[in-house]
C-alpha cells in the first residue's frame, strides 16, 4: 500500500472551519494530514476540475492555512496525475474555497431547519454542529455559525415580508 504522499495532491487554502467541514464530509481522521476527496462529491468534483497539469514543478505560493488534498485516480486521469506536476491557479483556489464555502452554508442552514424540525434550541443546533465537525467551542466559531442561522432567519423574514406587502 502506498502513502499519501506519493499520491497525486493538491494544497489550497482554507479556513480552519472549511477544513473541519471537508474531513467531516470526506469521513478524514483529526490524525491524518492530507483529506483524501472522492469525485462522487460536489467538493470532490470542484477540487478536481480546478486542477492545473504541467510539465515543470510550480512555485507553491504562501498558503496561511495550507490543506491538501489527495486526488483520486481512475483510468482515465491516472496517466495525467501520476507523471505530471498538479497545482492550482490562485483563481482556482478562489473558485474552491467559494464553492466549499458555499456547501458548508447550504450543510449548516439544512441542520438549523432539521433542528428546528425537532424543536431544538438555537444554542443546541449549534453545539452539535461543533461537536460534528470536531471544531473547539469557542465565541469565534459558535457566533460564525449564528450568524449564518441569523441570515438565513432574516432572508426568509424578507421572502414572508414582501409576500404579504405586495399583493396591495
């Protein structure tokens, strides 16, 4: 069995919340560096799309919280991963982290109405959400998620406001 390290990778960077959230999503141990990504998830596909092929090695830029990703290879790409050098633009790294933040919004807003469902408190959905993603319970992190409940509250309060403030 072969290492990670010999296998075709990429490093983006990503918040300390966008990372729990793809080890979360791809079953990664806390104790394993790199997140190994499958194609048969929506960050799975985004990563891989965004990677570059070259023939010489790129200058790896600085990264303030460096993730690395294991690709998957199959028949069709194994050629291209394993005897090329693999990175990614900074536009794609821009591309990633959007689209990964983007999945982790739509993750943590589907737990709010699924807890709300249950009738949860604000608090209790939060402190699973933390627990799931193995992140520290701190003021950082439980106001971060907060505040995506708070816009989600908010937009659906406009939608509720202008439907019964329209038909006038």
């Amino acid at each position: 069995m072969t290492s990670n390290e010999t296998k075709p990778q990429v490093t983006t960077d990503l918040t300390p919340a966008l990372e729990a959230f793809c080890r979360f999503i791809f079953k990664t141990p806390a104790s394993q560096k790199e997140i190994v990504i499958a194609r048969s998830h929506d960050i799975g596909k985004l990563i891989h799309s965004s990677i570059q092929i070259t023939d010489l090695p790129q200058k790896r830029p600085f990264l303030k919280h460096p993730v690395t990703f294991i690709l998957p290879v199959n028949q069709d790409n194994h050629h291209a991963l394993t005897s090329n050098f693999i990175s990614i633009s900074s536009w794609g790294r821009q591309k990633v982290k959007d689209g990964i933040e983007y999945e982790y919004r739509k993750w943590i807003e589907r737990r709010f109405e699924l807890g709300y469902m249950k009738r949860f408190t604000q608090k209790e959905i939060i402190n699973a959400i933390l627990r799931a993603l193995n992140v520290r319970n701190n003021a950082t992190n439980f106001d971060a998620i907060k505040k995506i409940d708070y816009r989600n509250r908010r937009k659906t309060e406009e939608k509720r406001f202008f439907e019964l403030f329209s038909s006038d």
